[in-house]
C-alpha cells in the first residue's frame, strides 16, 4: 500500500439535512442578485406570505375577470389559473381567477377588483415565516460551505479510494443543497407575490339578505309572492299534458252517452204513440160516463 492510500480521510462534517416541511406557505421579502443567486435574509426583515379569497357579485362575470385580469398585470402580477362556467337562461354564469399580486401592491390591487361589483366576501391572512426563511439561509450557506471543501479535497486527492469517497460525500451535499435551494426559491417566490383567489358570480347566485326594515320586508313579500305564482305557472305548464289525454277521454264518453240517451228516448215515443192508436175502444171503455143533467 502507498503512502497516500495509508494516509487518513479528512473530516467532511455533519451533512445538514435538507427541509421536509415549512410548515404552509410563508412570506420571504428576500429576492434574488444580479447573478440569480439567492440573498441572505437580514435578521432586520419580516418575510410574509398573504393568502386569500374574495366573493364579488357582479353583471357579466365574464366582462368582470377580463378587467381583473388587466388589473394585475398592470399592477406586475399575473393570472394563475382561470376557470369560466358559460351562462344559462337567466343565470350569467361565473368565473373564478387565482391571481399573483406583488405584495407591495396588495392592498391597492384589492380595492380596484372590489370596485368591480358588489364585494360579498374577502378574508387575506398573512404568515411571518422569517424564522423560516433564516433557517434555510442558514443551511444553505453551511452547506455550500461544505460543498466548496469537498470539492477543494477531491482536487487534491491522490488515491482512487479517496476519490471515491469524496465523490459519494459530494453528490449527497449536492442534492441537499440542491433541495434547499429549491425551498428557498419557492418561498421567496411566495413572499414577493400574493396569491388571491377572486370568485365572480352573477346576481342569480348573490347571497341572499335579511330584510331589517318594513320596505326591505314589503319587498321580499312581494318577491315571494310573485316566485310563488311562476312555481305555480310552471308546475300547471308540467302538469297539462297530462291532464289533456284524460280530459278528451272523459268529454268522448260523454258525448257517447248523451247520444246513447238521445237515440233511447226517440225510439220510445213513437212506440209510445201507435200503442195508443191501435187500442181506440179500450180508450173508450176507461173514459169516464158523462151524467145527464137533472130536469
């Protein structure tokens, strides 16, 4: 054995284990350089995600998600996903967007999209996910660290077996790294744009509201009563086909009774009449005798 193989492995250090889990979405005010590589978190910085929702009531939702749509974008955001439900008789249908607003925008870019319509619903939670964002920084620097000494040893190795073992150390803190960097770009990502899910809907499927004075009250009786009658419009309109099959059996059973009735009642009177006719001196018989009169 030379004497570079009899000569003793140096100390790679702990690995640091890449992050399984954030723990939800986080926000990260931290971007990137010039170079792509990602910026230390300050311990001064706060890193935010905001998330949230918005129901808005609205004439064509459909017009309402293309003004929203032009909206982020001129605020530097974009649209994540669309989905449009096509109108339907009286109903004008609906849209939902899933929107990326720059942070800093946030709050001016929801007050355009509630001037849409009618705003029903908002909620937008946010986050601090600094711890977060520091522990990762921490593990990436540590392990670019120990990357950059792998990589300094394996230059200076002088045996196979050495080299070998530098190697399966450096591929394994090379997928480490690789990992947290991925952590790092989504959460960052996360921080410098908002997700906002934004749903338009017509007024067909607005919420309904509970009157709290006499004339929201009148009104909602009135409503009432005038849906009450279109229920009761349509349902005669489902019910009278069927009703017209039994009825023209029923009026052609009449018919044929009266009519049965009518032939019996012309056929008994003449036989009715020679009966008479035919027995002149029986009638005679039975008439009564007329009394003379006294003198």
């Amino acid at each position: 054995m030379n004497e570079a193989s009899q000569t003793s492995m140096p100390d790679f250090g702990t690995p640091v284990q890449p992050m399984q889990d954030m723990g939800g979405a986080a926000e990260s005010s931290a971007g990137r350089a010039a170079d792509g590589q990602l910026q230390l978190v300050a311990p001064s910085d706060r890193q935010v995600i905001a998330t949230g929702y918005m129901n808005i009531t609205v004439k064509t939702p459909r017009d309402a998600a293309d003004d929203a749509t032009r909206i982020v974008n001129q605020a530097g955001g974009h649209v994540d996903g669309r989905t449009e439900t096509a109108p339907r008789g009286g109903d004008r249908g609906r849209a939902d967007l899933t929107l990326r607003i720059p942070s800093d925008a946030l709050d001016a870019t929801i007050e355009k999209l509630a001037a849409l319509g009618t705003l029903e619903e908002t909620n937008v939670s946010k986050q601090d996910v600094t711890s977060v964002a520091q522990d990762l920084d921490a593990r990436i620097t540590a392990l670019q660290a120990s990357v950059d000494r792998l990589l300094a040893l394996m230059a200076d190795a002088t045996s196979t077996t050495d080299l070998i073992t530098i190697e399966s150390a450096l591929s394994e803190r090379q997928a480490n790294l690789e990992s947290l960097q991925s952590q790092r770009r989504s959460l960052a990502d996360q921080v410098e744009l908002s997700t906002i899910t934004v749903y338009f809907g017509s007024e067909a499927d607005a919420p309904v509201h509970e009157p709290d004075t006499f004339w929201s009250g009148l009104l909602a009786g009135w409503a009432a009563f005038v849906g009450f009658l279109s229920f009761l419009l349509v349902a005669f309109g489902v019910v009278l086909p069927w009703l017209i099959v039994p009825a023209i059996a029923l009026a052609l059973v009449w018919w044929l009774l009266r009519r049965r009735r009518r032939a019996r009642g012309e056929t008994d009177a003449p036989a009715a009449a020679g009966e008479t006719m035919a027995d002149p001196a029986a009638a005679a018989t039975e008439a009564p005798e007329e009394t003379p009169p006294a003198k």
